[in-house]
C-alpha cells in the first residue's frame, strides 16, 4: 500500500497574522473546497481558532454524490507557525495534512503537505491512479485560485 505525497506552495500577499487567522478558522474550510463536494462542518464553528486535540466533523460527498463522514483532529499547532490535521474517521487509511506558515516580505508563503494513504489495498492503489490523485489535485487548485481571488487581487 503506497503512502502517496501532495505538497503546494503559495505566497499570499497578506501578512501572516491576517492569514493564519483565516486559515485557523474551521468555519472557512468550506470556503475552499469546490462546491461540487457539499463539504459542511458538521461540528461546532463558534469557535473561532484551532487547538490541539479539537476534533472536526464533516460531510463531504467527493464520489456520485455520495455523503461520507469525515472527522479529523487537529494535533499540533504552532500558533502563526503551523498547523497538523489528522483524519481519526473518514475515506482515508491515511490522512496527515501539515499547514505551514512563513513570512516573507511582508507577504506569507502557505505550504500544504498531504501524507495519504487509501484503504482496500490494491484496490486503493487503483483508485488513486483513476480518480482519487487527479481529485485531490484538482481541489488543491481549486483552493489556489480561491485563495488568489480572496487574498492577491
């Protein structure tokens, strides 16, 4: 069973801290996600900020339409630094996302690393190499351009 890697850069012409404060807003992850998926925080959203050991639900219907529960922990978090999700029930076998922030002249170079990992073994591995990397790549572009129209016009 392959642990697949997805990284992405992007620099956004706001400071870091108007930045992370939209990025550590679990009320804003639907936001990025293309609105064919019907991603919904299923959890509570009040809460402004992330923390370590907050737990969010959602769901997500990235297949026919189909809905799927998906929870994930927030386990680590540098505050302006970076953050660590961690899928505790969902579509994945495998699924650790690193959101890390830097700054950079007054602008925040935002980068995603994805470590993931399908379940049903060969299956999986099929499913990734017809749909599932192409998926994943296109929602990642699609949440480039979403953070472009918001943040670099």
């Amino acid at each position: 069973m392959a642990v697949h890697k997805l990284v992405r850069k992007q620099l956004i012409n706001r400071p870091i801290e108007e930045v992370w404060a939209f990025f550590s807003n679990p009320g804003n992850l639907a936001t990025l996600t293309p609105d064919y998926m019907n991603f919904r925080v299923t959890s509570e959203t009040d809460i402004e900020h992330i923390y370590a050991g907050q737990i969010i639900t959602y769901k997500v219907s990235p297949l026919l339409g189909i809905p799927l529960f998906w929870m994930t922990e927030i386990t680590q978090v540098r505050e302006l630094q970076f953050f660590i999700d961690e899928q505790r029930r969902g579509p994945y076998r495998l699924w650790h996302h690193q959101h890390h922030f830097s700054r950079q002249d007054g602008k925040t170079l935002m980068t995603d690393i994805v470590h993931y990992q399908l379940p049903l073994y060969i299956l999986g591995n099929i499913a990734h190499a017809v749909f599932v990397k192409k998926q994943l790549h296109d929602i990642f572009d699609y949440r480039h351009r979403t953070i472009e129209s918001l943040f670099n016009k």
